[in-house]
C-alpha cells in the first residue's frame, strides 16, 4: 500500500477513495487485454505449428484485405451521401437525411444472410436474370469474394461514416466553398480542394469506427465462409481445443486493434480544424434535371440495398410460418435477450458512472490516459474478450476448488456464469457508456457539488441525489445504447453465455450455420426492431437540434 501511494504522489496524484475506486474499476476492464497480451508465445506448440504453416498467412491476409475494402467501401457511400443531403437540396432530402442511418439497426450477419439470400446462384434476383437472358449470370455476382463480402459490411458499416462526414459538412457550411470559389476553383475542385480536407478529423474517425467493427465481425465472415484472425480464435477454442492458440491469434488481432487506434491519434493529432460556418443557416444548392435525378437514384440504390431489400426479404420469408415460429421457444429467446441485455445495460452504466465520478475527484495527470486505456475494450473484438476473460476465470475457479478442497462434478464454479458474462460486457461496452455518461457529468457544476456538501451530503447520498438526478438524460441514453449493442452481440455471446441460455443472436448463429435462412427471419426481425430505437432516437436529436 505505501508503494502504491509513492507511486502515486510521484504521478501528481493522491491516493485516496476516488482514486482507488478509479484504479480498481480500470484493473477490472484492463485485465483481459493484459492477459491475451501475456500470453503471446505461449501457444500449443502442436497446433500452432499447424495453424503457423497452413493458415495463419491466409487469415492475416484475408483480415488486412477485408479491412482495407470495407474502409474504402464505407468511406465512399458514407461521404458521398452525407455530401449531397447536406449540402444540396432536392425532393426527398429531408426523408432521407435521416432514412439513410437506418441500416445502424441491422447486424452485419443479418445483412450477410440476407444478401445472400437475394443474390446468390439460387436466390431470385440470378434466377430471374437466367430466366430472362438465358445464360449464367454468376460470374457478374462474386458475393461470396473478398470484394462481394466486403461489399455487404461496408451497407452495415457505412453510417458510422456517413453520420460524422454530416456533422463535418454541416459545422463548415457553404463558406468552405465560398473561399474555393474565391481561388477560381469550381464547385467540384472546391469539394475536393477545400471540404474534403477540412471534413478529415470526422471522416478519418468515421472509418477508424468502420475498421473497428470490420476487425470484430464474427457473424457476417461466418456466413460467407470467409476465414479472418476472429474466425481463427474461434475455431482454435471450440473446433481444435486449443486455448492457449487462441490466446495467441487473439494476441495478433488485439496488436492490430492497437495499431488502428494508434495512427487515428497520430492522423488526429497532426492537424487542428476549427469550424468556418453553419450549413443550417446556408441556403442550399437546389438541384433540377439529371443531376437530381442522379442523387436520388443514389439515395435510393443505397438505401434499398442497406436496408429496405433486406428487411423485405426477412418479411417474406417470416410471412408463411410466423404463426408456427412465434411459439414459446421464440418468446424464450426474447426473454433471453431482454433480461440479457437489461442486465448489462444496467451494469455497464452503473460502473460508467462511478467512473466518471471517481475521474471527476481526482485530479491527476494520469486519470485521462487511464480511462482511455479503460475504454479500450470497445475496439477490440468479442472474440478476444472473451479469451481474455476465460483465462483468469479459469484459473481462479481451479485455484478454489484445489484450495478450498470443493468437489464440484463440473469443474466449474465460475465459469459459464452470468457474472463473468457481464464481466465481459462491462470490458467490451464500457467506451458506449461512458461516452454518454460522463458528458452528461460536464454539466454538473462546482457550485452544485459544493452546495450538496454544504448540506451534510455524503459521497454515496451525493450520487443518488446530485449525480443521477442531473445526468439522469446521459444515463438514459447509455442504457439504451449498451441495451441495443448487447441484444445484437453475437460472439461474446456464444462463447461466454451459461449452459442453455438462449438469446436472438444465438438462435440466429445457429439457425444460418445449418442453412435454414427462413427459420431466422424471425428473430432477425426481432432485432432489427430492437436496433431502430437508438437510430430513432437519433434522429429525433437532430431533428430536435435543428440538423434534420
């Protein structure tokens, strides 16, 4: 304990509740990390040789090639889309500023099967063409390449970019291009020249989101067959039975993670950007002719793709049978996921917000960077946490039953339980709550704290009559953030959930690992309704803010 507090002092801290509060918390989400870190050179030597010398090229291939289309991909739908609806004007902008961040609620793997269902060799859009043009059409549809996977994630990915390359174009306003125009340069050399350049912080944070999400996909490469660094940690546990050699792939995929993270600071903080103007408060470019036609059939090719086929497609198939499917089994894996997810959503948020209190009381030069590494656990993929999470669970669970003499038939105390499955959410979705938790603590005073105390308020009376009540808008929307993340959480999921837990994103997994498309269109749907309330809520923010 004095080593501790000489360790602090000499950080520019002190030591006292708040900051072991903070230290506790932050070594609760960063022990994972630190285990699947630790454990690099530590694998099977069996199987590491085999998946070293036959696969491990082809993942680390596959991972780089994915991540790089579905950036690109993603980079190009998102900002060409949030250039025309703000900028522009033209009928149906206003439909589709907000109808174009829809395609948020779906999951990438419901996207996956979906996509394949529509245009793969025997789904109806190829069957049609043969039917109509009497030849094979496949080599025109390569869904199931690199490029055709990549082409399907960057439809689910593609708001992360196109909601903050909005707020780009929307902070800069018309008079961005005004100064282009003031140099000679046309509209179009303006947008490159001037817009584009300025717009980068957002676009580069967009698509750091869009390759965090490509780097945590276990669903969607799952369905298409398609081997990445996710699905090898996956089938190094369950499939070879090699812990230890899904410790070290994860290790590989929790040091790209690190290196993603790390050039979007450097990108960051190489440059400063202020905002020059409002486009709220600029007139639009009206768009007549073609060139409206133009953008609205892009609008509407997005959006049919992303989302509107999909769903239709889902609803086809969960038409003919919804009667039977919704039975008590269905509504098992409803309760299943709500209870799930209420639970973490209540978790995650009550540790969001002791932390923010705890960084709020202590002042110290290295709270920021503990905090920061705290919320790591949001770019690193479900897969590695939970490896990450196993390891130490394990080992306590052996180190008490060998200590306290237990004869527990199934070997397990811990393990397969519902706290270390909310262990793991808590690591994985801590940066969704906090983010919203703490700006809400912003906006408590000083003056407030320093009346609350001056009338014999505690610090746990403080938290459930000062904090709460004043961040209670930020907890909200924490809570259903972290509500709607976990109901769509799949690897996680499966790899941590207690023996006969069922949930929609389960039920899903193995529905599609078998082929049977239509038995899942029900509990897709499930969540994609589910997934519309944050999106919904969105959009009324915007709407409320005078964005929309």
């Amino acid at each position: 304990m004095n080593r501790l507090k000489s360790l602090l002092n000499c950080l520019g801290g002190s030591f006292d509740a708040n900051a072991s509060g903070l230290l506790l918390l932050s070594s609760v989400t960063l022990l994972p990390l630190f285990v699947i870190l630790s454990s690099m050179g530590q694998a099977d030597d069996t199987v590491w040789q085999h998946i070293k010398h036959n696969q491990l090229s082809l993942l680390i291939w596959n991972t780089v090639i994915l991540l790089l289309l579905v950036s690109l991909f993603a980079l190009l739908i998102g900002t060409s889309l949030a250039w025309w609806v703000t900028m522009h004007d033209f009928k149906g902008r206003r439909f589709f500023e907000w109808a174009l961040m829809l395609p948020l609620a779906m999951p990438a793997y419901v996207m996956a099967f979906t996509q394949l269902g529509l245009f793969d060799y025997t789904g109806p859009v190829q069957s049609f063409l043969r039917a109509i043009l009497g030849a094979n059409v496949q080599a025109f549809f390569p869904l199931r390449s690199a490029a055709g996977v990549a082409l399907v994630m960057s439809l689910a990915f593609y708001p992360y970019v196109y909601l903050l390359a909005r707020i780009a174009f929307q902070s800069m306003g018309r008079r961005a291009l005004e100064v282009g125009q003031s140099f000679g340069y046309s509209p179009r050399i303006a947008f490159w020249r001037v817009a584009l350049p300025m717009a980068r912080p957002w676009l580069v944070g967009g698509v750091m989101l869009v390759a965090m999400e490509t780097l945590a996909d276990f669903g969607a490469v799952s369905i298409f067959n398609y081997d990445t660094l996710t699905t090898g940690v996956y089938k190094a546990w369950f499939a070879l039975f090699s812990l230890s050699t899904a410790m070290q792939l994860a290790g590989f995929l929790l040091l790209g993670v690190v290196t993603v993270v790390s050039i979007e600071r450097i990108v960051r903080g190489q440059r400063s950007y202020i905002a020059v103007g409002s486009a709220s408060k600029n007139q639009r470019t009206l768009l007549r002719g073609w060139a409206a036609c133009g953008v609205i059939s892009w609008c509407v090719i997005v959006l049919g793709l992303a989302f509107v086929l999909p769903v239709g497609q889902l609803l086809i198939w969960a038409w003919p049978t919804w009667r039977v499917d919704l039975n008590t089994d269905f509504m098992a894996f409803v309760r299943g996921s709500l209870g799930l997810s209420a639970i973490a959503a209540l978790s995650v948020t009550t540790v969001a917000l002791c932390m923010s209190v705890f960084k709020r009381r202590t002042r110290s030069p290295w709270v920021s960077a503990l905090v920061m590494a705290s919320t790591l656990g949001y770019a690193v993929p479900g897969t590695v946490l939970a490896v990450g999470v196993f390891v130490p669970v394990a080992w306590l669970d052996n180190w008490l039953i060998g200590s306290l003499g237990l004869n527990v038939a199934s070997g397990a105390i811990l393990k397969g339980s519902l706290w270390v499955m909310m262990w793991a959410y808590v690591v994985r979705f801590l940066a969704v709550g906090f983010s919203s938790v703490d700006g809400a603590m912003q906006r408590v005073t000083v003056s407030q704290e320093r009346a609350a105390r001056s009338l014999g308020l505690n610090a746990w009376s403080m938290m459930w009559r000062v904090y709460l009540p004043l961040t209670r808008g930020g907890v909200l929307t924490a809570m259903l953030m972290v509500f709607v993340d976990v109901m769509k959480e799949m690897p996680m999921t499966l790899m941590t959930r207690p023996f006969g837990w069922e949930t929609l994103s389960v039920r899903i997994f193995s529905l599609t690992t078998e082929g049977l498309w239509r038995e899942a269109a029900l509990p897709s749907l499930a969540l994609i309704v589910s997934g519309l309330c944050p999106v919904l809520y969105l959009a009324w923010q915007g709407h409320q803010k005078g964005n929309i």
